[in-house]
C-alpha cells in the first residue's frame, strides 16, 4: 500500500506517520495478496478533537471511516477497527453470497484484480448551484450488497446496477432508519 498522510492544523510528524503506517499495514492480513491501492489519510485537529479520516479505494469496494478522540494514537486505533470491522462484515457477505451460488472461496481476493473507474471533476453553473460532479461505472449488484456499499461509505443513498433486472436503482436510508429502493417504470 502507498500512504498519503497530511495534516490539516497539525504537523504530521515522523512518529505519528509510522504509527499510522504501522496500524494501517496490519489490515494486508486480511486479503490473500497485499492490496496494491493508496491509502489516503487525513490527520486534524479542530477544538482540541484529534480526527482521523482514512480512505481506500479499491476495485470494487470503498473502504472508509473516521473517527475523533483527544488522543491521535488512541484515533488512529479506533478508525483501523472500524475498517477491520467493514472488512470483516464484506468478506463474510461476499462470501457466503458466492458459497451459494457455487462460486471460489476467495472471491474477496478475485474483487481486488478488476479496475475501477471514478472521475470527479468541479463544475460551475450560472443557474444551478451545481458544486460537485461524479462520474462513475455502474456495477451489478444485488440490493442488499447496495445497502452494504452504501453503509460502508457512509451515504444516505446508493446508484447501482440491479444484477437482475440490468437496471439502474437507487437504495436510501429512511428517516426510521430501514432502506429503500427505487426501480424504474417499466
């Protein structure tokens, strides 16, 4: 993995980054092959809370989480459990999805040698306050593994290609906290 750690009102000094190295690598354990993505950190302090976001993208799956605390280390050791805890919940998911379909046992390993393709550019527009735009491929998927994506990047909703039908849905979280799906008229 190649790390990317900066800091936002905090230098990033040589201990603080081989901690996040070093608890970040321990993550390899989990795949069969080391990941060969970036690891993009964000080390900041706002009103004496010490904040830690960590993103890897990898083909097929986002893996993101964040958390605060007064101490960094101490952050940095609870946002690496929650992205062993994401880790976990995809592989058990992906892999009991493809055990009953008859698929290898390591399909989780197979997901990392396919590309992706995200592109995000700004935009400015006169009449729509358009701030942000994305482009990205849409992959099929089953619902559930669309409520899965889109609980571990942490969105109130999710575009996907519905495995089934070849179309193009949407799942969101509800205000009572259940999901929702919107399908296309046919």
């Amino acid at each position: 993995m190649i790390y990317n750690v900066r800091g936002e009102n905090i230098e990033v000094t040589d201990p603080i980054r081989e901690y996040v190295e070093k608890k970040i690598s321990k993550l390899e354990r989990y795949f069969d092959t080391p990941p060969s993505s970036d690891v993009h950190v964000n080390l900041s302090v706002h009103n004496q809370e010490q904040r830690i976001e960590v993103t890897i993208p990898m083909p097929n799956l986002l893996l993101r989480a964040e958390e605060g605390h007064t101490d960094m280390y101490a952050a940095v050791d609870l946002v690496v459990d929650k992205l062993e805890r994401q880790i976990r919940k995809y592989k058990t998911k992906i892999n009991r999805k493809f055990r009953q379909q008859g698929a290898p046992k390591h399909v989780f390993a197979e997901l990392e040698k396919e590309a992706i393709t995200e592109q995000v550019q700004e935009t400015e527009d006169d009449t729509i306050d358009i701030v942000k735009k994305k482009q990205f491929d849409l992959k099929p998927m089953d619902e559930e593994e669309a409520v899965l994506q889109m609980d571990m990047l942490g969105h109130a909703f999710y575009v996907f290609e519905n495995s089934e039908t070849g179309e193009t849905n949407v799942v969101y979280k509800r205000k009572d906290g259940k999901y929702g799906l919107i399908e296309p008229n046919a």
